[in-house]
C-alpha cells in the first residue's frame, strides 16, 4: 500500500459530512427508502452461505450469495475496502444477488486470519493501529497474491450450479478493492467481462507495477469511479486512466463524482453519501447488465 492509499483511507474514518441543502436532503431520503426497499427483497429471497475456498496460501473463508428457486445467474467477485468482511458487505452481496446474480465476497485477508476477528477492534483513526491494516492489506496487495487468488475465486463460482457459465463474469472493488479489481480482470480476461471500482485506492502509481498498467490485458468494460478528494489530491490519475483506456482500445468510464469523498459508497464510513452510493450502484448494475450476457 503506497502513502496515498493511506491518506485516501484516512478519509473515510476522518472528514466529516457536510450539512444537507433541503434538495439534498429529499434525494437523500429517496435513496435511502430505495435502499430499504432492495435490502428487504434481497434478504427474502436470497440464498447466503459460509464457506471455505482451499488456495495455495491456505483457506480463503467467504460468503456466497445467489437467487433462491432454480435457475442460473452470472457470476461476480466483491473485494472489500481495507475494513475487510464485514456486514456492510454482506448487505451489498446479497444485494446484487437479489438482482440476479451468484456473489462471492472473500475475506481478502484469509493469509492472516478469518473474518471478522482478523480485524476486530482495529480503528484505522488510530496511529498504533494503522500498521496492522498496512500488514493486513499487504497480504492480499503483495505480488502474485491476487494472481494466485483470482483464478480460485472464479473458479470457484463456476464450480456453482447456480452459475451460468456460459455468460460473462463480474468484478467490483471498493478502496483497496479497486486495485485487486484491475488484477483480477487482467488476470482472468476469458471470464470477466465487467469490471467496477468505487474511490479505488492506487489505480495509477508510479511503480512498474501500477494497476493502470494492465488495462492493455483486460477484455472487460470497466467503470472506475473516483472521490472528489482523491480527484483534487491527485487531479491527472483520471487522465492517465482514460488515456491509458483509449489508447489500448477498451471500453471504459472514468468519472469523479462531485460531494462525494474517499469511502462514500460504503454504508457507515464517515463519508457515506447515500444518494452518490446509490448512483454508483446504478452504474454498477447497467454495467453488468450489459456485459454479464
């Protein structure tokens, strides 16, 4: 994890949210009955399990998520921000699974322990703790980590009788999630066809192995949407990204969402933004619905 990744996470834990307009605030309460309304259809009628993926490193423990009654749906691999697995993600697997999808949301941190004890009582606010997220995310970020899980993770959802295999697969990624996501659409080009990444942390760095140097492997269309902080900390990644999109001839979207902050689309960060989660979701699922055929 590079010091910018830090800084973009710090924000999520640390900028307050800013007082509502009354037009703001009516949007924001739409957003929420509507988010209301998605999380009660999907918990009646969605399928969630606990399970345990056998990896080169060990065990990967998980949860999976899929429609009830008979029937195949795409598939799609959730990767968390720094926070790791926890409900918050559960609510967006089952949320997607509610629309017609199988959902695999590992804990990306199985290497150094099973969720959510690996990051109990951890507060990334707090100095003393921030070296073990630090730990905890280089095991998934370290080379070759993602290459090695990606495979067994699709894998694994097309092991599914609930999955058709015949359609294309998706990935999405939030924070730290957004860089594992350029790697995993690199790394399984004959299966993803859909790739999203929300105030991704580190897209563009400049490493020789920055994610934005993949995207010549990548046959996915993919969504990339970036925090107005992490927009003005680092104003030309959008611009690196596009070009680097253009000029390798792929289908992609690069777009900073306006009051919106690092973290904004997960539920019960600092910055959460209901009415900016909600868009982005929508962009999420008009992707898919496009490409996961």
């Amino acid at each position: 994890m590079c010091d910018d990744e830090i800084h973009q996470f710090e924000g999520t834990v640390r900028v307050a949210e800013t007082s509502l307009s009354r037009r703001g605030f009516a949007l924001s309460a739409a957003a929420a009955a509507s988010l209301s309304a998605s999380l009660a259809h999907a918990q009646a009628t969605v399928v969630e399990k606990d399970v345990d993926i056998k990896t080169g490193d060990g065990t990967a423990d998980a949860a999976l998520f899929y429609p009830q009654g008979k029937g195949k749906w795409p598939a799609v691999l959730i990767w968390t921000d720094i926070g790791g697995l926890r409900p918050v993600f559960r609510d967006m697997g089952r949320r997607l699974a509610a629309q017609g999808y199988v959902v695999l949301v590992p804990n990306p941190f199985y290497r150094k322990g099973r969720a959510p004890s690996v990051t109990e009582g951890l507060d990334f606010s707090k100095p003393d703790d921030r070296p073990k997220f630090m730990a905890l995310a280089g095991s998934v970020s370290a080379p070759g980590a993602v290459e090695k899980d990606a495979p067994i993770f699709i894998a694994f959802l097309d092991a599914q009788p609930q999955t058709d295999k015949k359609k294309g697969a998706g990935v999405q990624g939030y924070c730290m999630g957004g860089p594992l996501t350029y790697r995993t659409a690199a790394a399984q080009p004959g299966r993803i066809r859909g790739a999203g990444t929300f105030h991704g942390g580190g897209l563009v760095t400049k490493t020789d192995d920055s994610p934005h140097l993949l995207i010549p492997k990548m046959k996915a269309e993919v969504y990339s949407a970036v925090a107005a902080n992490d927009d003005q900390r680092s104003p030309t990644d959008k611009d690196v990204l596009k070009k680097a999109f253009a000029d390798a001839g792929k289908t992609a979207s690069v777009e900073v969402y306006a009051g919106c902050n690092h973290g904004w689309c997960v539920k019960g960060s600092a910055v959460y933004d209901e009415a900016g989660a909600e868009r982005a979701w929508a962009k999420l699922t008009d992707l898919y619905k496009r490409n996961l055929v």
